[in-house]
C-alpha cells in the first residue's frame, strides 16, 4: 500500500512540475512581447533623438586594440 502511494505521489507531483514549467514559460513569452512592443517606440524616439544630437552612428562601435 505505501508503495503504491508513493508512485501516485511521484507521478502527480511530475505532472504539476510539467504543468507549473509550462505556464511559465508561456507566461515568460508573453511579459518579453509585451515589453518589446511596450518599449519600442521609446526605443526608436531615443535613438532619432541619439541621431539628431550627435554626429556619431546610434550604437557606439570602436576598434579593440590588442591581439587578436
């Protein structure tokens, strides 16, 4: 009888951790599309702001000195 319990328990509590792992992950996807379409447009009106301002490219880039 315990042994029986306990592969039900095993097997009940796998099915809760798949459970709890997808709705994570789908709740991860959908705080992470939400952002981008949230911060978007401020990114974008920064970045003409950034282009206005400076003669420079956007996104600073410089050349590493050093081997390799």
């Amino acid at each position: 009888m315990s042994t029986e319990l306990n592969r039900d328990i095993e097997i009940s509590c796998k099915r809760a951790g798949s459970f709890y792992r997808y709705s994570k992950r789908i709740l991860d996807i959908i705080g992470a599309l939400s952002s981008l379409i949230l911060l978007t447009p401020i990114l974008i009106v920064v970045g003409i702001l950034i282009k206005l301002e400076s003669k420079g490219a956007i996104i600073f880039a410089q050349k590493r000195v050093g081997l390799n």
